[in-house]
C-alpha cells in the first residue's frame, strides 16, 4: 500500500514537471532553471521507481484477478511496455538536463517532449493494471484524467514556488511569469475541486453496485471519512482559498509574500495528494 502511494505521487510530480518545463518558454528563463526542473523530475521518476519496483503498481507482474488478466491484454498494462516507457521517459529527461545545463535549449526542448510524452503515458497506462484494474471504480477514463490532472496540479505548484525563488537570481526576469505561474496555480486549484466534485459527487454517487459501495465507504467516519475529509480539506478547499491571495500578491509584485505562500500551497498540495493516493489505491475512484 505505502510503496503504490508513494509511487504514484512521485511519477505524478516527475510528469507534471516535465509538462510544466516544456511550456516555460525558453526566451525568458536561463537553461539552469530548466535543469533544475529536469533534475527534480528525474530524481522523483528514479525514486517512484525504486520505492516500486515489480512488487508495486508501476512495473508490477502480478496480475492474480479475473480483472487484471482481462485488463493485461491492453498494450499499456505490459510489464515490459511500462519498463520501455520508463526508461524511454528517463534517459531523455536526464538527457534534457544536461543539454538544459550546457544551454542547447533547442535540443533539450526536444528531448524533453519525448520524456513527457512517454512520462504521460506511463502515468495513465497504470490504471490498466493492479492495484487498479481489479477495483471498483467509475470508469478507467475518470482514473486517468484523475491521475493526470493530480499531475499538473502538483507539479505547478512547485515549479511555481521555485520561479518565485528563480527572481533572487535573476533580476531582468519579466514579471508576467510569476502572475501567469500563480494564475495557472488557481485555475488547476479550481480544476481539481471541480473534478473532484463531478467525478464523486454526481458520477460515483448516481452509480449503484461496487462504484457506489465505495463512495460510500469514503464517506463513513469509521472507515475512510477521516482521511477523506482530510483529503478535501486541505487538499481541494484550502488551496481553492489560497489561490486568490497568491495571485493578488503576485500582481502586486510582491515577490517574496507570493512565494511564502506558494510554499504554503506546497504543502497543502503535497498532503492532499498524498491522501487522494492513499483513497484513491483503497477505493478505485479518482478522490
């Protein structure tokens, strides 16, 4: 349980970073600030990875339900496909580091597209295998965008915090950036409490059968609700309240009070993903 959790959250954030590398535009920032994203990313990949190995979700072998033999036809749930797509996702990312270093930012661009495309892959692939094939859920479809979108989330947050630390270095850095880092911050904030809200609230609960019996069972308090709760708390409304406040101080150009609170938004991000992974590994519903 603990290795799928940790897993998950890291190949979430070593995804979300790529993508959110790849749409910086290189004109403004230095090829260092491209590295560092590059090097989190790899090292987080690197770590889902080794926390996971074949006895967890990400390169897992077993495959023991009717479910997850019906599901092992699909090309993504392969052991080896998922290995190729990491390795693939890895070296071209460690690769874009490098030539992000060097300032071949042309190059690295490329490279790291390649990476991010293989990255998104990997991460929508899993939920064509165990834990998630054999649990009760609304959809593969609800679980990927679900993954996909926890992605973005977390790994914005983050690049968005470090652009705020980015200007103690870089003087001559346009001030837009941090006001569109911060604006994307709260639509990705509202985002994922909207998911949350369609996907639970009007899917799940009009679903009857497993889907159903599952919502239910993150709603009672002697079972998941604390965590649940928890879940929505700090990972959804509280960053839905704080996303104002950053993008107000970030048009006010105030810098330092900007990045103290994205650093607040790490951490609620961080919680709240970690609990929707947790729920989300228990019981099969994009939480």
């Amino acid at each position: 349980m603990v290795a799928d959790v940790l897993a998950l959250v890291l190949l979430q954030l070593a995804v979300g970073l790529a993508i959110c590398n790849l749409l910086t535009p290189s004109k403004d920032l230095s090829g260092g600030f491209f590295a560092l994203h590059g090097g989190i990313a790899s090292f987080a990949l690197c770590l889902a990875w080794l926390v996971s190995r074949n006895g967890g979700f990400l390169l897992r072998k077993e495959e023991r339900t009717a479910a997850a033999q019906a599901a092992s036809t699909a090309l993504g749930a392969r052991p080896w496909f998922a290995g190729a797509l990491f390795a693939f996702a890895l070296v071209t990312l460690v690769a874009h580091t490098f030539l992000a270093r060097t300032g071949s930012l042309t190059l690295s661009k490329n490279l790291l597209f390649v990476s991010a495309c293989c990255g998104i892959a990997l991460l929508l692939s899993r939920v064509r295998v165990e834990p998630f094939a054999s649990l009760p859920g609304i959809g593969p479809v609800w679980l990927a965008a679900g993954f996909l979108l926890g992605a973005l989330f977390f790994g914005a947050v983050v690049w968005a915090m470090n652009l705020g630390h980015w200007y103690l270095v870089s003087t001559s850095l346009p001030w837009g950036l941090l006001v569109r880092a911060t604006e994307a911050f709260a639509v990705l904030a509202v985002l994922r409490a909207a998911f949350a809200i369609v996907a639970l609230g009007l899917v799940a609960r009009a679903s009857a059968g497993e889907a159903g019996e599952a919502l239910a069972a993150l709603l009672d308090p002697m079972r998941d609700g604390f965590f649940f709760w928890s879940r929505v708390m700090w990972g959804l409304v509280a960053p839905l309240v704080l996303a104002p406040f950053v993008v107000k101080t970030a048009r006010m150009k105030s810098n330092q009070a900007a990045t103290g609170l994205l650093y607040v938004g790490l951490v609620f991000v961080l919680v709240g993903e970690l609990l929707a992974a947790y729920l989300t590994r228990r019981s099969g519903l994009p939480v």
